[in-house]
C-alpha cells in the first residue's frame, strides 16, 4: 500500500473514531459542559468592556472638570459694572442753603429786530440851483456843513447877469420915454389938439413899458442881482436850514443854469432808517406801528420812531422788503450809520419770568436747577428770550409757571464740582 493510501486510510479512521465519539452520551455532555463555559466567558468578557468603557469615561469627564477648573483658575475676574452717574441730578447735604423762586407769567408783545440804515429824509431833502449859467469863481460851502436859510453858497460869473441889466435899463428908459408921451399927450387932449384916440395910443404904450421894466427888475432878482446895483456875479444862498448832503460843483466849474443841481440839502431834524425785512417776517409789521432804534455808534441810546411805508416790491436776490421807519433826529443821527429796529406786534404773547441769575449757561444752552425729592435738584433746559426789567429773564420754552427755581444757578454748580 502506498503513502498516499495510507493517509487517507487513516483519515478515515480518524473521522470514524471522532463520529463514534461524538455520538456518545459522553461526548454529548462534555460539548455541553463546554457551550455554557463559553457563554460564561462571553458574558464574563462582555462585563469587562463595558467595565472597561465606563471607566474610559470617567477619566476623560475627570479630565474636562479639571481643565475647566484650569481654564477657571487662569480667566480674568468678572467684570463689575458701575452704573452712568445722571449728570442732570445733584444731590447736596443741604438744599435749604439754596433758595428757590416761582416762575411768573410775563405778557409781552412778540418782537422782531432787524438792521438799517440812517438816510435823509427825501421829502426834507431841498436843490440848490442856479437859473444863470456861468462859471463859478468862489464856492463858500463844502458837502457836510451845516448851513442856515439865506447863507451863501457859491458864486457863478455869468452873462445872463450882463444881459439882464442892459435889457433892465432899456426898459426903464423906454418907460421914462412912454411916460413923457403920455403926459404931453393928456395936455394936447385936454386943449383939444388931440383926438382921444391918439391919448389912447400914448396910455397903452406907458402900461407896456411898466410892464416891462417891472419884468427885467424881476429877472435880474431871480438871477440873485439887486437892479439897483449892477454887477456880472451871480450869488446863490442856501434856501433852506439844514445840512449839504450832495455837493456836484468844484471851483472854476461850469454851471448850466437849471441843467444841474450845484448842492442838495437835507433837513435832518426827521430821518428815516431804511430797514430789510426778510419775507417771512412781514405778516408782523404793519404801517403806523412803534419802533425802536438803536444805533451802533451809540447802543445806550434809545430812540423813537413809526413805520411808515413797507416797500411794495421784494429784493430778488435776498427775499427782502424795505421798511422805512421815521424818526425825529436827537441830535446825533448821521446818514450812512447803521441801527438795528425793533418792532413790537400788537398781539402780546404771555411767557415764563424767573430771575436771571437762575439760568446756568453751558455750551452754548441755557439750564435752570429745580428742585427733586431725595434732597437732589434737577438740570432742566429751557429757552430764555428777552431780558426784561428787575433783573428777571424770559423764558419761552422748559418750564411752565408757577414752578420753582434755584435762584444762584452758578453757586450750586459750583458747590457741586468741589
């Protein structure tokens, strides 16, 4: 038999042997034996890794607490938030140290001020002219000078003046003829020589020369000359009292009779400030209405006036109406200064009055401190608007009347900053 014969022989008795064994009741029950120990063992080993496992996690839940205790230990305290301190409540020791006041009512009409200008008044504003034409030779007043009525101004060499005598004294000589005439011709009438109608004749001709040397006399005074003291210098006098505003002449000037005005003067006993009143500020000023002036040359002084013409027509470019204030001049009013005006509506308005030492200024506000319960005052803002009389202030805006106010604002700010 050969090797190969042999292994499977054995095999097979192999095989037969473990069939017959495991066919026995023995065998059967040591398999069995072994199933459940493998079970056990399974169990057992199933036991331990979940052992196993939970242990792997209480060590990495050990290692979180103990890094967050790290992270815990090494973090920056907690921030302590410390509340905004309220800037408009003061808290004192003693508010009784501060005395308060009431806010009153106040009725005051509404105002609106505006700027102007001091200018003569055009209806007191008087030409000087010159009926003959000439050349002037000597000016005896300059532009600004106060001149009274009849003083002289300037005086003009002119040939209207030569003219005017020489046809003056043919007048009168022509006159003396028709005179002469008319008595020789009365004489003849009366003996009859002569008919009525040349004694007529001879009395119309004696009324024609009056007549014209009555107006050659009165040429040669309109002219400025006196007919019985000839002369070829034209003298012109100031015709009223009053200030030269307007001076258009030099010496050795050429004067063209009615052609020019030499000087104009102005009687500035009443002026007028010419004011620009904006658009929207027109519905409250109307004509008759008081003003007040206030130059800036003189801001102590303050003068009267009334509105007496609103200009019809708007400045384009800037939405302006002229307003024309008259006003009686005190004295010391020039053209060309400058003045505010104030005008007052009719319409009063009632408003708020505390005294002015009450009202705090801070960056460009006004502030009033009234009083608060847990001995505190409050910062309140309010509008204040004009100042009046009896050192009191009006308020328009933030407080309502009747309430109380610290009267010496300052003096508790101050207190509060030491």
């Amino acid at each position: 038999m050969g090797p190969a014969a042999e292994a499977q022989e054995t095999c097979f008795l192999r095989g037969s042997c473990v069939l017959a064994v495991s066919s026995s009741p023995l065998f059967e029950g040591i398999l069995d034996l072994r199933s459940r120990r493998s079970r056990t063992m399974k169990e057992q080993g199933s036991r331990i890794i979940f052992l196993f496992l939970f242990a792997l996690v209480l060590v990495a839940l050990t290692s979180c607490n103990s890094e967050r205790e790290n992270s815990a230990a090494e973090a920056p305290p907690p921030t302590t938030v410390v509340p905004d301190v309220n800037v408009d409540l003061l808290a004192v020791d003693h508010p009784e140290q501060f005395p308060v006041a009431t806010a009153n009512l106040y009725a005051a009409a509404p105002t609106l001020v505006v700027t102007g200008v001091v200018s003569p008044d055009i209806s007191r504003s008087v030409p000087v002219i010159s009926l003959a034409s000439g050349r002037v030779v000597a000016i005896h007043a300059r532009m600004g000078d106060a001149v009274k009525k009849g003083q002289l101004l300037l005086s003009v060499r002119s040939d209207d003046v030569t003219g005017g005598f020489s046809d003056y004294r043919k007048a009168v000589a022509d006159e003396t003829l028709a005179r002469t005439q008319l008595e020789r011709a009365a004489d003849l009438y009366s003996h009859g020589a002569i008919a009525q109608n040349d004694l007529q004749i001879a009395q119309d001709a004696e009324a024609k020369a009056k007549v014209d040397v009555e107006t050659t006399e009165e040429h040669l005074r309109l002219l400025g000359n006196d007919p019985d003291k000839p002369k070829g210098i034209v003298d012109i006098y100031a015709p009223i009292t009053g200030v030269i505003t307007d001076q258009q002449v030099t010496n050795a000037a050429g004067v063209q009779g009615l052609g020019s005005n030499p000087f104009t003067i102005s009687d500035l006993s009443y002026v007028w400030v010419i004011c620009d009143v904006y658009e929207n500020d027109l519905a409250g000023v109307h004509i008759g209405e008081a003003a007040e002036i206030k130059l800036n040359a003189y801001p102590d002084q303050t003068i009267s006036g009334t509105i007496s013409n609103i200009g019809a027509i708007l400045d384009p470019s800037i939405r302006t109406a002229k307003v024309r204030v008259e006003v009686r001049n005190p004295g010391f009013m020039r053209p060309g200064m400058f003045a505010t005006a104030k005008f007052s509506g009719l319409k009063k308005q009632v408003h708020v009055a505390i005294p002015a030492s009450a009202i705090l200024h801070i960056h460009d506000r006004d502030w009033v401190y009234v009083p608060a319960p847990e001995r505190k005052f409050r910062r309140v803002e309010v509008v204040s608007g004009a100042t009046l009389p009896g050192r009191l202030q009006e308020i328009t805006a933030g407080i309502e009347p009747g309430q109380q106010v610290i009267t010496n604002a300052l003096v508790l700010q101050h207190t509060h900053d030491e």
